[in-house]
C-alpha cells in the first residue's frame, strides 16, 4: 500500500558544532541542517513517505543549505515561503555520550513569523497526517497562526505533535500553558523523557500518559533513550526496548522516531483520522520501527536520517556508508549497524 503523503509543518535551524581549531584563539564550526521539524520531514521522505515541508526558508547563506538539505531528501518544498528574515542559528556542544546542549540564536529569525495569509491557501487534500511541534508551536508571533492550521486542518487528517521543549530559548511554563489545548487538537502526543521531566516534573510516564489522555489525545509515545519507548494507546500501554548502536551522537534521534513511527502507521493505512481502529500490537510495531531508525540516526554524526532499502542514495555526503532499513525489521529486530 503506497502511504498517503505527510505535512510537516516548522522550524529549520543550522545546527552549528564546535570543534578544535588548529589556530590559536578561534573556535572551528561544523554547520549542519536541522531543526525538529525539518529532521522529521527529511526523515520521512528519506524512508519513502510523500512528504511536504510547509516552512519559511530564508533566502541567506543558511536558508540555502537548507532548502539544497531537503530537496535531496525528496522533500516537497513547493510551498514553502521565501522569507526575507535571517535564518536560525543555534551552537551545538556534544558531551562524552553524543548528547548535545544547544545555545540559539533566534531573534526576529524567518521561523517565527507566520502569517494566516501564508498557509490559507494550503491544499491538505490527499494528507493523511499534519505533525508539529518544537518551537513553531512557541514562538511568537507565528505559534497562534500554526495552532490555527492545526485546527482546521484535524477533521480530516491525524494531527501528530512533538513538545520538543527547548528551555534555554522558551520556558517551560510556557509549553505547560498550552499543552492541554495541544492534546485537544492532537491524535498523536510524541515526546521524550526530558521532555516529561520539564513538562511535568517528578510524574511517572503512565501518569503523564492518563492526563494527557484527558485532555484528548489518544495516543502518546514518549521516548525513554536507550530503554525505548513506552506507548499508550487510550490508556493500553506497550514498552518497546531499544535498539543497539554505537552512538556517534542523538542529535535528530527523536525527531527520527518520530518519522519512523509515522511511516510505519502511514504506510499500513492507519493514518488519516482519528486513529480509529488502531490497535496496540500496531502501536509497538510502530514504535520498533521508529527505535530502528533513532538507533541509525545515531550512529553517524549529525541529524543525518537513513534512507530506505528501495534507494541507492547515501546515508550522509559527508562519507559515512549508507544504512538500510531492512523490511523485516519491525517483526524481527536487530542491533543498529555502526558506520563504516
């Protein structure tokens, strides 16, 4: 069954990691595209789903990277908005396990400034899943805008959201604000748990899972690193177990969950409303296909997400050996590979 297409709708951001430089005082940077919404719609396409990228591109040096990033992931950016404001920077530093701690530069930047004008006139017609999230739900004054989007376009496709809590930029209390409005637009609540620990601090998952499940989001998934994921499903919970990898970093790990989880539903025809119908054993699948694909992602440097077995196309064009998801993974498991 050939999956319906996915809108994906936020930031890009130019993921910016320090590293040793050979002269004295100055400090060398690798800039790499990312941003939650645009790691999970690269994701996506990379894994063979139709998907579309509504975003504001700035036409700078960083806008450019961005939009060469997507198109070569099979990314539809056909409306995407050219944005005459800067680009968003944000300063990565990985510590000894891959995680990495980011500083933004994101003031007056092209991400944030959407206008109803610019997604009135947006076709969902042939969409079977909106997802969003991070900090185009948040910021300022585009976050009402998106919201809007959103509502209008739940009745006739699986709204998908990622919290992606950024706090050094927004506070928490901020996301904790409108959460529950998010649950009540949302079918899918994806969120990992840092996210959980900033959103609602001290709550065990199943906890989190019931109130938001009240505020009227029917499935939650939140991420729990190397111990994988615990799903809830109107209240039926399924753990899934990680997967092996030797982590190069997690940079785009949870956004490449995110796209495998809503590959693995799209292309069995489960999206496209209300989740109506779907079942746990559906959930887990999912959500083991989605720890296959975090696991690839971290096994190479960067938010680089790995391309389908159907395609020839490399991993990275940084040099790293391509991966392949093999279709038995989800019935049948095994250890992420590490790059050659």
């Amino acid at each position: 069954m050939s999956p319906r297409r996915i809108t994906v709708l936020g930031e890009c951001v130019a993921d910016a990691f320090t590293r040793p430089s050979t002269a004295a005082n100055e400090l060398a940077l690798r800039v790499l595209p990312g941003g939650g919404p645009a790691n999970t719609a690269a994701a996506l396409a990379r894994l063979g789903t139709p998907t579309r990228f509504l975003a504001r591109l700035s036409g700078d040096v960083f806008g450019r990277l961005f939009r060469a990033h997507l198109e070569a992931s099979g990314v539809d950016l056909s409306q995407a908005v050219a944005a005459a404001e800067p680009s968003t920077l944000a300063v990565a530093e990985l510590d000894d396990t891959g995680q990495a701690a980011f500083s933004f530069h994101a003031r007056d930047t092209a991400d944030w400034q959407w206008t109803p004008d610019e997604l009135a006139d947006v076709d969902l017609s042939g969409t079977a899943c909106v997802h969003t999230g991070s900090l185009a739900l948040v910021r300022e004054p585009g976050a009402a805008v998106v919201e809007e989007f959103l509502a209008a376009a739940a009745p006739g496709a699986t709204i998908s959201v990622d919290p992606n809590v950024r706090p050094l930029l927004v506070r928490p209390e901020v996301y904790r604000g409108r959460l529950a409005h998010w649950c009540a637009l949302a079918d899918i609540l994806r969120l990992s748990e840092d996210d959980l620990a900033l959103l609602l601090p001290g709550a065990p998952p199943e906890q989190a899972c019931d109130l938001w499940h009240a505020a009227g989001v029917r499935l939650v998934v939140i991420t729990l690193g190397a111990d994988g994921a615990l799903a809830s499903l109107d209240g039926e919970r399924v753990r899934v177990p990680g997967v092996a990898a030797q982590v190069v970093d997690t940079v785009g790990a949870g956004d490449s969950f995110t796209a495998g989880l809503l590959h693995h539903l799209g292309a069995r025809g489960l999206l496209g409303g209300r989740l109506t119908g779907l079942r746990p054993d559906e959930v887990a699948a999912a959500c083991r296909f989605g720890a296959q694909v975090a696991a690839l992602t971290c096994s190479v440097a960067g938010p680089h997400p790995p391309w389908d077995d159907r395609s020839a196309r490399p991993l990275t064009a940084h040099g790293a050996r391509a991966e392949k998801i093999l279709a038995d993974d989800v019935e049948n498991p095994r250890s992420a590979p590490s790059p050659g």
